[in-house]
C-alpha cells in the first residue's frame, strides 16, 4: 500500500528541506500497530530539528512533528490492548513508559532521533500510544503528546500539585504556556500571563488569566509581578524563554517555589545573570521535556475531567504543511498550529 509522508532531508546549507514523498507502507512487527493519522500539531522543537540547532539521529531524512492522533488502522501479531477503530495518539518518547527519566529515551524522541508523524499512517510500538479523550476532536487531541503533558509535568508531576493558593507565571501565548494556564485555572491557581500583543493578552484573560503584563510597556516585567503578588512572587514559573528570561523569571519566582526551565525561545547561550538567587530563596530549577505514557494517562483523566479544550490558532491541508511551519516561525500565533492528515 502506498502512502504519503514528508521527510526533513538534509542539506549541506541549514535549514533540511521539507518534502513530500510516497513511500511503500511498511509491515507490521509482532506487538506493533499501524495508525491512520487525522491530524498531526507542530511545535517549537519542529523549527529547531528543520534548522538543525536542535540534534536528531544523524544525516538520514526523518519523518517531521512529534505530535498528532489518529485512528488504529491494523495490528500486529500479539497486541492485546488495542482494537481497529481505537482513537489514539503516540506519546512524544517512544519508550518512556513511566518511572525516573533515562537518557536512552533521547534514542527514540519522535520527530527527532525516530520517525515523527506528519504522514497518511505511522506504524508504531504498541505500548508508545494513549488512548485520546473521547469528547476531543483529532485536531484537538493532536495537540496533547508534547506541549500538553510539558505543562502538565511541570505543574503537576514535579514538586507538589499546582492548587488552589498557588500563583502561576507563564512567558508568553505559545502552545505550552496556552496549557499551563487552562491547566492552572482548572486546578484553581492564579495566574499571571505576560505577552507583546494586547490581542493575544486579551485572549489569555479570556482563558481565565488573572493578570497580564505587556513585555514591551512592562520591560522589567519581573517588578511587575513582584507588585501583583504584593512582594511574594510566584510559586511556579512556566520557563520557556531560557537564558534571556531566567534572571526576571528568578526575581519573579517565590522563596521555596520553583521555575520549570522548559524552552530555548531565546537561545542556546549561558544565561549572564547570577544563579545565587534560587540559593538564597531555596528555589528548585527543574527542567521538564514532555513526559511518560504514565503521566500522559493521568492527564488525560484531568481534562476529561474539566472539559479542558485545547487552544487552536490555525488548521492547515495535509499539502500545505510548509505554510504550518512558516506561521509558526512567524510567532504571530496563539495557541497550537494543527495539519489535517
């Protein structure tokens, strides 16, 4: 049977080339399952693999995206947990099951260093897919295995569960931060949201933000929530700009809370500020990427729980996945960027 998936091909000049290829689809392996992909969502994490500031598994063309949810479409010989019909998404470590994170699951991150999911159908290991909520769209539910269970993970894996009391910071409207805070406001958390664009600040407050600091008016936005917290700070910051944000984001942050180190949105380099203040405030920096099929589970119970809708800025056809990527690097976007399969 042929089918169709795009590849990053690699090139001498950055970045690889997106390109759409037919391909023979490949035979099921005892305990594998095939999946016809509905829909599949982008991330940060794309641009980075197609630029290659972000490492993969070497010099072979891999299948783009982390990200999507689809339909069972076959199985193999020796799956018992699965049925044809089932409505599925894989999670973004192919093999982190559950438990203490290992550094072999680098091996098998999707998208990366193993075959993504922008393609008709993925054959994938039965035991790397989370069965999607049943009141989820695909589109929606294509949004889950990365930015999601990144949230979720840092609020409510790491340290003490995210709660009534607590206050939130999230940097900026990205699709991580988006779920931070339907993620926070469904547990009863404040939450402070800091963005560049009054429209997409707007957006936030309808969402449930408590408060929102433009950047731009607000340049030493960190004062800023120091004021609405009335000189506490916040209790978790949701840390996805890296080196350029963490010293505002340390002035931000609680004595004993902790910062969840998540994005690189403004760079690889060393940060220029002291690290002393998560000393002297006891401060936890914990880096967070995605997370296990366990925690995935878990998550899914808390959305199926609250009817927590994930937040779609655009949909894109299946032939148009280059003009996904394009608004995405525009960063014009709120929320999750989604291609129909």
């Amino acid at each position: 049977m042929i089918m169709k998936k795009y590849l990053l091909e690699p090139r001498q000049e950055a970045p690889s080339a997106l390109v759409l290829r037919e391909a023979e689809s490949a035979p099921l392996a005892p305990d594998e399952v095939r999946v016809r992909m509905e829909a599949c969502s982008l991330n940060y994490r794309d641009l980075l693999m197609r630029s290659g500031l972000s490492a993969s598994g070497g010099g072979d063309p891999v299948i783009p995206l982390s990200d999507g949810a689809g339909v069972v479409a076959e199985i193999g010989e020796g799956v018992t947990a699965w049925k044809i019909g089932d409505r599925v998404a894989p999670i973004f470590f192919r093999d982190w099951e559950s438990g203490r994170f290992e550094m072999t699951y680098h091996d098998a991150a999707r998208g990366g260093s193993c075959d993504g999911v922008l393609a008709e159908s993925v054959v994938a290991p039965a035991h790397s897919l989370v069965r999607v909520p049943g009141y989820l769209s695909s589109a929606e539910a294509a949004t889950l295995p990365c930015a999601a269970l990144t949230a979720w993970h840092a609020m409510m894996e790491r340290g003490h569960p995210v709660g009534p009391g607590d206050t939130v910071l999230c940097l900026g409207t990205g699709g991580v931060s988006i779920f931070a805070l339907q993620i926070a406001k469904a547990a009863g958390a404040r939450v402070i949201l800091t963005s560049s664009s009054d429209e997409k600040r707007a957006l936030a407050r309808e969402l449930g933000a408590d408060e929102t600091i433009h950047y731009h008016e607000a340049p030493d936005w960190d004062r800023e929530v120091w004021r609405l917290t009335k000189k506490r700070g916040v209790d978790l910051v949701i840390e996805v700009g890296g080196p350029g944000t963490l010293e505002k984001s340390m002035n931000s942050v609680a004595a004993g809370g902790r910062i969840s180190l998540i994005g690189v949105l403004t760079g690889f380099e060393a940060p220029d500020a002291s690290l002393f203040p998560i000393v002297t405030k006891n401060v936890d920096l914990q880096g967070i990427y995605v997370g296990s099929r366990a925690m995935f589970e878990r998550m899914n119970l808390f959305l199926e729980e609250h009817r927590i809708r994930p937040v779609i800025d655009s949909t894109f056809a299946f032939d148009r996945a280059g003009d996904a990527y394009a608004r995405l690097e525009g960063a014009k976007h709120v929320g999750k960027i989604v291609v129909e399969v």
